[in-house]
C-alpha cells in the first residue's frame, strides 16, 4: 500500500496517509486549511542483491 507524505505549506505540518492510487490527492490542510504538496519519501532499498561471494571464486 502506498503511503503519501503531504506537508502543508502554511504550517508545515507533514501528515502521512495511506491512499490507494485511485483515492484522491489530499490539497488542503486538516489544521489550517492551507494548501498540502506531496513530500518525496526516501525509498527504502534493499541491498542485497549487490552482495557477491568472494568464495566462489575457483582457486
Ligand atoms: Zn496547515
């Protein structure tokens, strides 16, 4: 499930949810009613696939 980060740019106030791609984009602020961007989140990456086993290698 995706999550979306909005800030609001008002009061800065930053609020998760959590929307299914078909919801709506939130625009408006639920304190002040002010006018929300999506904030880019971080994208979690799992590395390991980059691992590789020196071991393996013939002798
Ligand atoms: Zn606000």
């Amino acid at each position: 499930v995706p999550t979306y980060v909005y800030q609001c740019k008002s009061c800065e106030v930053k609020s998760e949810k959590i929307q299914r791609i078909t919801d709506a984009a939130l625009k408006t602020c639920e304190d002040c009613g002010g006018e929300l961007r999506k904030v880019m989140q971080p994208v979690a990456v799992s590395y390991n696939c980059l691992g590789f086993h020196r071991t393996d290698y013939p002798r």
